[in-house]
C-alpha cells in the first residue's frame, strides 16, 4: 500500500512546464540498479510505463546503479534502461541525470544513448513557479568529514581523466573495492553523521534562493520544513529501491512523497 505525505548549482534555467500547468514531474535516487537485483529493474521498468508516461520530464538525481565504472558498463540492465529511458524521452518527456555517488563516471556516451540530459549538482529549476533546488545529497553530509575528503579526491578531474584511461577490468575490480570499503567504514560511524546536516541544508537554500530541495542519498525518505529568512522551506528525501521504491512527483499544487515496498 502507498504511503505518502503532501503540501502545498548551478542555476540551470530547467522549467518543466512553463505553461501547461496540469503538468508533473518525477524524481528518483537511489535505485542501484544492477544484474542482480532484478525486482528493482523490473520495477522501475513498470514505473516508467505505468506512471511516468505522459509526464513533463523525469529526473534521476543520482545512483540509478550501483556501480558504473565507465560508458562501457556491461551488465545487461544499463542497456535495458538506456533503451526505456530513450523510449520515454521519444514520447516526448524529458529525462534529466545527476551523478551520484556510485555513478559519477556516467558520461555523455551513455547520456546521449539513454536520452537523458546531463545537470550539475546542484541545480536550480523553476517548478510550475516555486525555485526549486536538486541535489543528489551527499554534500549535504557535511558531519561525515571522511567520506566529504573522499569525494573531493574521487570527483577530482586528474583522478577521473585517470580512472577513464583504465581498462574496464581495473575499474571494475577499484569499484568492487571501494564499495567494500564503503560499507565496512559505515560500521563504525555514527548514524547522525550520515545524515545532513540542517545549517547546510540552510545554507544551500539561502545561497540558491530556492524555497524548495529534493534529494537523495541519505535513504531515509521524508518531508521536512527548514526555516530560512522568515520562510518556511521545504525539503523532500526521497527513497532507496533496496526493499522499498518510491519517489516524489510535483505539480503546480505541490509535491508528494511515495512509497511501496518492492
């Protein structure tokens, strides 16, 4: 059974729907899409024709797979979704991409094959008329200092330029590697850091002048209000796909949150 909750960068002149206003728009994260998972694949396959069709655009704002090592990726899912998401971006809705962190080698090769227009994280978009930024989220994690140090040299262009000259074997074998570490590293941090933090979350508003922030990462889906300059803004997290899928889709009354388990 749904469950859901509602109310009423860069800048990146995005506008999903400059005048059909009983437009909407989907956002997804967190999907980590791989060859052996294949009740997410299938689901967001269904996703994709049963709910998103029709729609302005979708947007992916990071992880749609567990690990991308390179536009060379060749698990079979990257293929079947490139293929889906072309299909729906023929039909006429824009599909956008952020990179995450599990996919942040994901290039325009791919992006052009899939149909999908390539956002700097973050971006500000005019959403059926409330500034809204997008974000994949973890740098909004600024407690958890390790893993900020890690991006930095990670998203640092020598250090892609190099991961790119590699050969696919390799890159594999680093990806394999690094989420090992990952996951061991999240054994001995608090919970708390791996969350935002709030004074960032304000600060990114501020700084954007956008009343309203969706994002991912943190996988605890949820809508929040933050106080910036005398406004109530709002924040809106969306889900993981591991045993759940969900994701947020707005309109010019508002936004929702979504969820079912997979």
């Amino acid at each position: 059974m749904w469950s859901s909750a509602r109310r009423k960068s860069s800048d990146t002149a995005v506008n999903p729907s400059a005048s059909a206003q009983a437009g909407r728009s989907f956002f997804i994260a967190d999907l980590h899409l791989t060859d052996e998972r294949p009740a997410a694949t299938g689901r967001f396959f269904r996703f994709l024709q049963d709910e998103v069709a029709g729609a302005d655009a979708l947007y992916i704002l990071g992880d749609l797979f567990e690990a991308w090592t390179g536009d060379d990726h060749d698990e079979r899912v990257a293929g079947d979704t490139a293929e889906r998401l072309a299909t729906l971006a023929e039909a006429g809705t824009r599909v956008y991409f952020m990179h995450g962190n599990r996919d942040f080698l994901l290039a325009e090769r791919y992006a052009a094959r899939a149909g999908m227009a390539l956002l700097p994280d973050p971006t500000r978009i005019d959403l059926y008329g409330v500034p809204t930024l997008l974000m994949h989220g973890d740098t909004l994690c600024t407690d958890d200092t390790a893993y900020q140090n890690f991006r930095r040299r990670a998203r640092h262009p020598l250090t892609r330029a190099f991961l790119h000259r590699l050969p696919r074997a390799w890159r594999q074998r680093l990806a394999r590697r690094a989420r090992a570490g990952s996951e061991a590293a999240k054994m001995h941090k608090a919970a708390e850091i791996m969350d935002v933090n709030a004074d960032e979350v304000v600060r990114v508003l501020r700084e954007h002048q956008a009343c309203r922030l969706i994002h991912g990462h943190t996988h605890r889906p949820a809508q929040h209000a933050h106080p910036v300059d005398g406004r109530v803004c709002e924040r809106w997290v969306m889900p993981d796909w591991y045993t759940r899928w969900g994701y947020v889709v707005c309109d010019a009354t508002g936004c929702t949150l979504r969820m079912d388990a997979l």
